[in-house]
C-alpha cells in the first residue's frame, strides 16, 4: 500500500478579487479628466462692449448671441436669422413674458446688431436686453 504523501505547497483556491490594476486604470482616467475639463469650450466666444450695468430678472430669458465672425446662435445652437425668427417667434406664443439678452461681439458691424435687434421684433418679443462688460 503506497501511502500519499502531503505536499509541501497546496494549491488553494483564492476567493479575493484583485483590484490593483482597476485602481491605478481608474486613477489615470480621473488624472486626465482633472486636466482636460478646464479646456472644454463653454458656450460662445463673444468679446462684448463695455457699459454702466443694468441688472435684469433673469426668469424666462432666452439668449442670442452674434459671434465675431457673424454667427448667430440661439440659446448656443447655431441658427440662420430666418431660423431664429422663427424660433423665437414659436418661444413668445408659448410664453408672452420672454425677454431676450443680445450679446454681440464688439468688433461686429452695427448693422448686423439692428438686424438680429429686428428679427427680435418681429417674432412680437418687445422685452429685450443688450449684454455688456462692466466698465472698471
């Protein structure tokens, strides 16, 4: 009769789960996140014009903003004038009380402004507001 003998190393199984790698993944992605988020584009770039300041209520306002290169763009989605008219006219019949705020780049034409100004006025919204920087 052979008698089995123990072996000195016995293979047990391992319930644990390793979690090492999926730390240091997660803290890589957290890393590159912490460092591109403050690169992200909020919104449009629009250099405005200084002025006195004039605090408005800023309930049910919509906002248009004419970049420097002409674009226009109503609430950051970029528009043709024709379709901001529109829009805005959709937005007034379902909300009478809309106020629109204007921010124009200062290097625009005035013409452009009376154009989008216009286009407001049309769609019946009388309730309108120019944005500015506050003057130092």
């Amino acid at each position: 009769m052979a008698v089995r003998r123990k072996r000195d190393y016995d293979l047990e199984l391992m319930s644990d789960i390793n979690v090492t790698s999926l730390v240091d993944v997660m803290m890589a992605l957290l890393v590159i996140f912490i460092i591109v988020a403050p690169m992200i584009e909020q919104g449009i770039d629009v250099n405005l014009p200084t002025a006195e300041p004039k605090k408005i209520d800023v309930a049910d306002v919509v906002t248009v903003a004419v970049s420097s290169n002409e674009r226009l763009y109503l609430e950051n989605q970029r528009v043709t004038l024709e379709e901001m008219q529109e829009r805005l006219t959709n937005i007034h019949t379902a909300n009478a009380a809309v106020s629109v705020l204007v921010k124009a780049d200062a290097s625009i034409e005035y013409g452009k402004v009376v154009e989008v100004l216009d286009a407001v006025r049309s769609a019946g919204i009388s309730r309108l507001a120019m944005a500015t920087k506050p003057r130092r």
